[in-house]
C-alpha cells in the first residue's frame, strides 16, 4: 500500500487560490441575493430548475435530482417556498407517493425580480475578470470536475436517501 499521494508546491497554490476563489464567489453571490432579493441562492436555483421545466413543474425526484440534492433536504427547501407561497405541491395521480413541485406566479415574479441583480453579480465576479479564452478554459474545467464527481455524489445521495427511508424520515418511490 502506498502513501498519499502529497500535492507539489504548484498544485498547493492552485488548489489553495482555486479553494479560496470558489469560497469567495459563492459567499458574494448568496450575499447579493440575500441582500437584493430576500432569498438564499439555494431557492433561487430551485425557482430557476422549475421556470426552465415544462409547465413550470417537475416531480420531487427530478428536482432533487437536477439540484444535486437529497429529496429530504430539498423538501425542507420546498416547503419554505411554499411558504411564501412562491412554489406548491401538487400529488401525483399515478403514484400516491409521489409529488410535483409547481412554480406559482409569485415565485415567477420573484425569480424575475431577482435575476438581473444576480446575473449582474455573475458576470461582473466571474466573467468580467477573465478573457474569453479562459472562459472556455473554465467550462471545460468545470465539465471535468463535473464528470469525474457526479458518480460520486449520485452515489452519496442513494446512500443518504436509504439511510433516511431506515430512519422513516422518507419513503423511497415506487419503482417502475
């Protein structure tokens, strides 16, 4: 068995400003929303994901899924809009288990109220700094993190939903 494999200098610096960039970027992003828009960045791209679906819609399982998320976790976030009355829960006719998540005209509005400030931010802290050749750097870069992650977290989150549905904190979908 050998030992860890230890970064060079050069791969401590990249990862060190890569680490801090991201941290960075992430905190102003979710502090301009929260600060222009009243909402974490998290109901931002759950409003988003059910504006860019059809019908304005999609089941629990998709959306959780499209967001990176457990359906528990996701849950919670729903029914914070659905408190303020920005997204509702419909059943499913075909599975009494399942549920739909609906983007209301309010949360419509309010997404449309909040993505020019956020798109601002975006482009201003992301894209303005770099050249457009370091764009397309990185998306590639960011694809390939994607691609060698995703297995990963999809695994993780199969892991964590099992584990809930144990606990009884959720049911697993019928299959088929």
């Amino acid at each position: 068995m050998s030992g860890p494999r230890w970064l060079t200098d050069h791969e401590q610096r990249v990862w060190r400003a890569y680490a801090g960039a991201s941290a960075i970027l992430q905190t102003h992003l979710e502090g301009q929303l929260q600060r222009d828009s009243g909402m974490p960045h998290t109901y931002y791209e759950v409003l988003v994901a059910l504006s860019e679906a059809p019908g304005r819609r999609l089941r629990m399982s998709e959306l959780a899924a499209v967001r990176g998320s457990s359906r528990s976790r996701l849950s919670h976030a729903v029914a914070r809009l659905e408190a303020k009355s920005w997204v509702t829960r419909e059943s499913c006719p075909t599975d009494k288990r399942g549920a739909w998540a609906v983007l209301t005209d309010a949360g419509l509005a309010a997404l449309e109220a909040a993505a020019p400030g956020h798109v601002a931010a975006v482009r201003e802290t992301l894209f303005d700094p770099l050249t457009p050749e370091q764009v397309r750097q990185l998306g590639e870069i960011s694809e390939a993190i994607l691609a060698a992650l995703r297995p990963r977290c999809d695994a993780a989150r199969a892991a964590e939903e099992a584990a809930e549905c144990e606990a009884g904190v959720l049911e697993l979908p019928k299959s088929g």
